[in-house]
C-alpha cells in the first residue's frame, strides 16, 4: 500500500495576495529578509494584513541554527495567530522552524518571491550549522505550511543570475523526484510536467519574461509536491554538503552536478527509462544521454558555470568529508541506486574538472 497526500491549499495568479485577507484581524508574524523588508515588496502583504503586524527580518541566506533560535523567541514573544513566510527558500525553511519548535506551533502561510525551492508545499527545511560547516535538511510532517500563495508579479524584478540559479534547482528538484526510489504515479504526474515546463520556459524567464516567471513559479511548486512525496536523491545530497563546506548558491551547485548524476544514475535500467521519458517530453532524443548533454547546453545559455567554483586542492583535500556527509545526508536515501564513498567522490571530481576517480 502506498500513500500520497495533498497539502497545503495553493492560491495561485496574479493578485494572488489577496488571500491574506482570510488572515483578517488576527496577530501576524510576517517572517522575511533585510532586503525584501526595506524593497517594498513586504509592504504589499502586510497591507493586507487588518490585525497586529510584526516583522522578523533578520533571515540569512542558509539560515543557521542560532537564527532559528533567535527566531523562536521573536516567535514566543509576540504570539502570533499566523505566520507568514515571504521571501526565498531561506525565509519560508527558517519560518517552518520557528514554528516547529516553538511551543505555539501557529500555522504557517508561505509567499515565495522566487522560483525554485518549491518549500512552500514541503515537508523540508534546511538549517544550517555554521560553527561545523554543514547543513542540515530536516524532514517531518509538521513542517508543512498550511497555505502557499503563488503571485507571479512578486517575481518581476528578481535578476536573471537568481532567476537562473533558483530555475536550475526546480529542474533538478523535478528530475530526482522523477527517478526517486519513492515515486509513485502522483508524483510522477507532478514531476514530468514540472520539468518539461521549467526546460521550456526557464531560458525565457531568464531573459525577463513575466509571464515564463509565473510558469516557473507553478513549475517550482508542482516539483516541490513530487519531491516532498518521492524524495530527492545524490545530486541534492552533494549539493548540501558543498553548500555547508563552501557557501555556494544550492541551485548553481545543482546545476553543475545534474548533468553528471544523470549519467551515473542511468546505470540503473528504471531509472535510465525514466530520464528517457523526460527528454522525450522535452522533444529531445529519448535518452539519458540526450538528456544531459541538454541540461549541459540549457547551463551554458544561462551563464552558468559547468565546473564547481572551488580551487581544486581545497575540493582534493575536502573530498572525504564531503562524501561522508553527502552519504549522511537524507536525501540519499531515495536515490535510485546505492553509491559507494568512491562514486560520490568521482562525481564531485568530475564537477571540478578533476578527471576519473582521485
């Protein structure tokens, strides 16, 4: 027997935000970033918010531990009725938190003003602890929010370089749910039509379409619900544990290391016709192979790099750790096939441009 579940409730389309008037007259924490907090952008929630009104904005790229510690406290000293979540993944993973582990457990409404993690449908959230230099994907169901709003005119001023990175994280979001040890034929209706839309839409949005943002904005949402179902795999795993030892953005991390985990998982049969069945649903030859070289070639037009941003003796002398903690890491789990320490290694590698297996 298997299980698929759908939640939260999705508003969705331009003037989406006018959902927030169902939050009328209630207390308010509305949980974002300096920079979205001074844009102006924050001022068009909190507008329509009609009750008390508080503002945590101290959120991080790569939100930590003590952040979210800091955040409990703003959370148990104000005692909201609702959270609100506005801004990236980092926003809506550290609000998920703050709720999580405060005594009030509010429900949370996320708004996200990018297109790419998908958090605001998941049961993931991702802390990080900077002292050890390692992040940390926490997974429980009590995470979901219980409300997205999807307003695509939130995305018109995000910058093609963000646009890129956060694009190449729902592609790969959509392809590891595709190939995932837990999909099932829900998820999988999620997935191959969130990649094919994010494929042909993401060089568009990148060039500043508003309304190719709005579809890579469903298309991050729908690969969050089939990765929140399926699992995710290898390809995240790494990315977390680069991400942790080196700073680096998640969806530029992504983007480097999918062509490469496309091949290497293709060595399993189910999973070789499963990438199969995304290039044929991107028009491509129907092939793994076909498949990468595309994703290489979509990297390329979104001036990404195609090799780790790292000097290659701090990666050398980072690789054993890197694949200890990629291995730890609980997307792993879902991945089609096991992968030994070596394998991981050789991937990492080969994102440097380092050759065979060091």
């Amino acid at each position: 027997m298997e299980r698929f579940a759908i939640r939260p409730e999705i508003w969705f389309g331009p003037g989406a935000l006018a959902a927030l008037e169902r939050l009328a007259g209630k207390r308010v924490l509305l949980v974002t970033d300096g920079f979205l907090s001074s844009s102006g952008l924050v001022k068009r929630a909190a507008e329509r918010l009609t009750g008390p009104v508080e503002i945590f904005d101290r959120v991080e790229p790569d939100p930590s531990l003590k952040l979210v510690a800091e955040g409990v406290a703003a959370l148990e000293g104000f005692g909201p009725d609702a959270v609100v979540a506005f801004g990236g993944g980092s926003p809506m993973d550290c609000a998920k938190a703050m709720c999580w582990f405060s005594k009030r457990r509010p429900p949370l409404w996320c708004i996200p003003t990018t297109a790419g993690t998908g958090s605001e449908v998941t049961a993931f959230a991702v802390l990080t602890d900077t002292e050890r230099g390692v992040k940390y994907p926490l997974v429980e169901e009590g995470l979901l929010p219980e409300t997205a709003i999807l307003d695509p005119t939130l995305l018109e001023g995000v910058p093609p370089k963000v646009t890129a990175d956060t694009g190449m994280d729902v592609l790969t979001h959509a392809a590891e749910g595709f190939v995932a040890k837990g999909s099932s034929p829900f998820s999988d209706a999620l997935a191959e039509r969130a990649f094919a839309l994010a494929y042909a839409r993401l060089p568009a949005a990148f060039a500043g379409d508003l309304g190719a943002k709005g579809d890579m904005l469903l298309a991050s949402c729908m690969a969050g619900m089939a990765f929140n179902a399926a699992g995710l795999g290898v390809c995240h795993a790494m990315a977390h544990a680069l991400g942790g030892r080196f700073h680096l953005p998640h969806g530029r991390l992504n983007a480097v290391l999918l062509p490469s985990v496309v091949l290497r998982n293709a060595g399993d049969r189910r999973a070789a016709a499963r990438y199969a069945a995304l290039a044929k649903a991107c028009g491509l030859a129907g092939t793994p192979r076909a498949l990468s070289a595309a994703l290489a070639r979509l990297r390329a037009a979104l001036d990404l790099p195609d090799r780790l941003p790292v000097e290659p003796e701090e990666l050398r002398a980072a690789l054993d750790d890197l694949a200890a903690a990629a291995l730890a890491d609980g997307c792993m789990a879902a991945n089609p096939i096991p992968l030994t320490a070596a394998e991981v290694k050789d991937l990492l590698a080969q994102a440097e441009g380092l050759g065979g297996r060091p």
